[in-house]
C-alpha cells in the first residue's frame, strides 16, 4: 500500500501541474501573425494601412484631476478622460482576508480594462484620445465626447445598481461630406502572477484560453474573440463583446509583471451623415457560475476547474449542498470524504486483501530468494532468471502487486477534482472550521522563524506514519526502499505544507478511514490465516 500512495500522489500532482501547462499552453495552436495587406483591404489596392505597436501602445502618465467615479450596489471605481478606460475598480461585498475591511481590487492604478485607441485615414487623430467633453454624468450612466472637426467619437457607459457588469458604447459620429475610414482599438493592462493566481483569460471557439506567464515573444494574435479580461483566482475583470464583426487580440509584455493586450475591429468605412455604434459588456465580479452565466453564454467558463470538470462540477454541488444544510464546510468535506471512501470500500477491500495475500506468498518464499541472490550474486543475469523460474513455479506473478494501484489510479481523477474545487470555489473563501479562518488558503496560526506553524498537515503527516506502520513492508524490499517509503511522510508533509486547508483536510481525514480500514483488513487476514 506504501507504494499505492507514492504512485496515487505523484500522478495527483503531476496532472494537476501537466493541465496547468497544457492550458497554458494552447494559444500557442492559435496564434498567427497579421497580413496587414488583409486588414487594408478595404482602402485600396496599393495603399497600406498599417498602426504600429510603438503609435498604439504609448501610455503617457495618467493625470489623476481627469477622471470621473462611479459606483453601484456591488462596485466602484473610476473612469479615465485618457482613453475612456477603467481603472482603479473596487468590489464592495469582497474582502481580502477574513480579518480584514480592506476590499478586493480589481484593477488597481497599474492596471486598466478598454483604453480606447482610434486611427483613421487622412484625418490626424492624437495617439492618446482625450475625451475632453462630459456629457452626461450621473449615477445611471455616463458619457463622454471627443470632437474633431466634423468628426465625433463618444463612450457612453450605462450603469445598473444591482449588476455585476457594466453597458458599453462605442458611438463614432461623421459629420462631414466625406467617407471616414478608421479602425478601433481596445487596449487592457494587467498583471500577470501564476502563484498568486492572476492570469489573462479568453475565450477563443467556446474554449477557455489561460495566460498566466508573460510571453517571450513579441506579440500574439488571435481571432475571433468572445470574451477576455483579468482573472484573479476568484474574481473577474471582463469585456464581452457583443459585435459580431470581424477582430482580433493582440498581447505581449509591457513591463515586468504586466500584459498588454489590444483588441482591434476591422476598417469601418462610415458615410457621411451617418454614424457607427458599437455595443460591449463589462463585467466587473465574482467567478460565481450562477452570477457568470447572467452576463454572457459562455462567460461561466472563467470559473475553470481544470481537466476534471465533468467530475469537478458535480462535487462542487454536493459540497454546497452539503454545506447548505450543515452550515459548515469543514464538516462537508468530511461528509464528502467518507463518501468517496465508502463508494470504492468494495474495490480498496479487494485491492488489500490482495496486497496480504502476496506480502504472505512472499515471506514463504523469501527463504528460497535469499538462497538464490546469494548463490548468483555476482550474476546479475543468472540471479534474476532464477527468481522469475521460481515465480513460475510457485505461481506467484511479481507483477501482481501493481494491481493494488488499481483503486489509487481510479481516485485519482477524484482527487484532482476535488483538489480544484476546494482551490477555486468562490463559496469556500473565507469559510472557518475549528481553528482554520479560511479553508480555500493555508493555516496560518503563527511563524517560527518566518515558517509558518500549521497543525493540520502536522496530523496528515502523523496519520500517514501510522497507516505506514501498519502496512509491513514487502519480503525481499531492498534497505534503499525501506528508507524511502519511512521518509515519504515528511516529504508528503512539506509538500501539502502550502496547500489549502480544505484539501489537506479532505487528506487527513482520508488517512484516518485507512486506519480503520487497515485495522479492518489485517484483523481478517489473521482470521483466514487461523482458519
């Protein structure tokens, strides 16, 4: 059973880190680069039209006298005259930590979601488009015009007091006698940290695309974007876009930390005396499924949990509707544990009985395996053709044992389930159990020393010695063995030292139903051993 636990957590962990990478990583499939013959098509045959990222991404300092605040029941923050671009969003109900009145900022002063860029031909527009007239400016919407000539550009933002998401405009206006030609841009700043969980999401042909890495390369493109925005392991800062005109998405790094990405629209040749809109969704929230799928059909997805999905959702319901007639979380993972214990008993018992069964087949026939390693010990070749012929005769496969992995390899999908359930579930935050504030994040009694002292992986690691103990090494098991498997529990203790408390308990719990289990299973082998 040593064995089984290694494989089962070693596989554990390498799916959880190899689906990170391989989300990750698929942008890479989607990426191209643009033909600016393509995106000009619609001037002329021998004239390019091409912005370069030089002109498109210069950001001068944000004045801080030109912006314009808003709020609603569930967020506030500010809107910049330089762009029309959102900065500094709070989210009201959302804290921190459980100790703490300080709420969640969704884009802070580094940051900033729809900066509105526009080019056009033959007319001399300012790289930094300044919306220097102030339409309307009241809790219910606000509106912005910048005038150019018999040109017009506005942003008109719409507000309702119990949504997440905010109603946008993009209203180009051509007052002129002649055709404008122009293109419209949408650039976004946001850091990028994969350990603390603050990524780039965008949904490309109904699949969810991570970034949580700044790119080495330059820049990126890619197609036909639904949505995109921030993620911050538990909340959201997105633009849904409701055009259904052809665009892409551009990003790379600005600075250390930070990405940079440009959303463009395709060449708009607009008439005179008419005037183009533009209509968008910003969402501004929890990723909570019930409040994402309010705000766009496929906007549920930035709740991400991973490879397992299928098997993650529905536990994820049983652990809130658990919770919702306990009233505790901490005692619902238990509840979910001794489930999915008692779902594979069948098999685990199986399994064990048949792990004793060989460790018993092995020590009568360690006597005969001692005599042979030591008549061939210097033919290495000879020594284990005779160990296999000896096999053969007793009947014994060596490979047997692996078949006691088989319950651990069906877990496992369970495990790395639960494991992004009780990493990313909104409902867990900031939930308490005994002395655990917070079970969706480590303990965090005290320090020593600048480590932090947690009790509960303190007691997996003991109640894994103990279920260790309990399990008497295979016959035969070299010393190197012996001393990896008596190390496994501190190595397994430092490893879930950092992990949230919700799932080290879904693990100390797990631990002790082996206890029983092992007490259960040795005490019936004595019986048919007597019998």
């Amino acid at each position: 059973m040593k064995l089984n636990y290694v494989i089962f957590l070693l596989g554990s962990f390498l799916i959880i880190f190899a689906s990170n990478f391989f989300i990750t990583s698929d942008d890479k499939e989607v990426s191209k680069n643009i033909d600016s013959k393509t995106i000009s098509s619609q001037f002329s045959e021998t004239e390019e039209y091409t912005i370069s990222d030089e002109t498109i991404f210069s950001e001068p300092a944000m004045d801080k006298s030109k912006i314009i605040k808003f709020a609603n029941n569930n967020f506030n923050g500010e809107i910049s005259l330089l762009g029309g671009k959102l900065v500094n969003v709070q989210l009201k109900k959302y804290f921190k930590n459980p100790e703490s009145d300080e709420k969640v900022q969704l884009l802070d002063r580094s940051e900033y979601l729809s900066k509105l860029i526009l080019k056009a031909k033959n007319v001399e527009l300012p790289n930094d488009l300044l919306f220097d007239n102030i339409l309307i400016n009241n809790d219910k919407e606000v509106l912005l015009s910048a005038k150019f000539g018999n040109f017009e550009i506005r942003r008109r933002y719409l507000f309702d007091s119990d949504s997440f998401s905010i109603n946008h405009q993009v209203i180009v206006i051509n007052k002129s006698g002649q055709n404008f030609i122009f293109r419209l841009f949408e650039e976004s700043n946001g850091e990028i940290n994969a350990e603390s969980y603050h990524n780039f999401d965008y949904q490309f042909n109904e699949d969810l695309e991570k970034i949580d890495y700044l790119p080495s390369e330059s820049e990126r493109v890619i197609e036909d974007i639904n949505w995109y925005g921030f993620s911050k392991k538990y909340f959201l800062a997105a633009n849904i876009l409701d055009y259904s005109g052809e665009k892409t998405l551009k990003y790379q790094k600005k600075t250390a930390g930070i990405l940079r990405t440009v959303l463009s629209y395709k060449t708009i040749n607009l008439l005179p005396g008419n005037q183009f809109t533009m209509d968008s969704k910003i969402f501004l929230g929890p990723k909570d499924v019930k409040i994402l799928s309010l705000y766009g059909p496929n906007l549920e997805q930035a709740h991400d949990l991973g490879w397992f999905k299928w098997l993650a959702a529905p536990l994820e319901k049983v652990l809130n509707l658990s919770n919702k007639f306990i009233k505790n979380y901490g005692i619902a993972i238990i509840i979910i544990t001794i489930l999915i214990r008692v779902l594979f008993l069948p098999l685990t018992i199986k399994s064990m009985m048949s792990m004793k069964k060989m460790q018993a087949k092995m020590a009568l026939m360690k006597p005969k395996l001692d005599e042979i390693k030591e008549k061939f010990k210097d033919d290495k070749a000879t020594q284990n053709s005779e160990i296999m012929k000896l096999y053969s005769k007793e009947g014994m496969n060596p490979l047997s044992s692996l078949s006691g992995c088989l319950p651990m390899l069906i877990q496992l999908p369970v495990f790395v389930a639960l494991y992004n359930v009780l990493l990313y579930s909104l409902d867990l935050r900031h939930t308490s159990f005994l002395w655990i504030n917070d079970l969706s994040a480590p303990e965090n009694l005290f320090d020593i020393v600048g480590i932090p002292f947690r009790i509960l992986p303190l007691v997996m690691g003991i109640s894994w010695f103990l279920t260790q103990k309990m399990t008497p090494p295979n016959p035969g098991q070299d010393e190197f063995q012996t001393k990896i498997f008596q190390y496994m529990p501190i190595l397994f203790t430092v490893m879930f030292w950092g992990l949230p408390s919700g799932l080290i308990l879904y693990w100390t719990v797990s631990n002790i139903i082996s206890i029983f289990q092992q007490l259960y299973i040795n005490n019936k082998f004595k019986k048919m051993q007597g019998a």
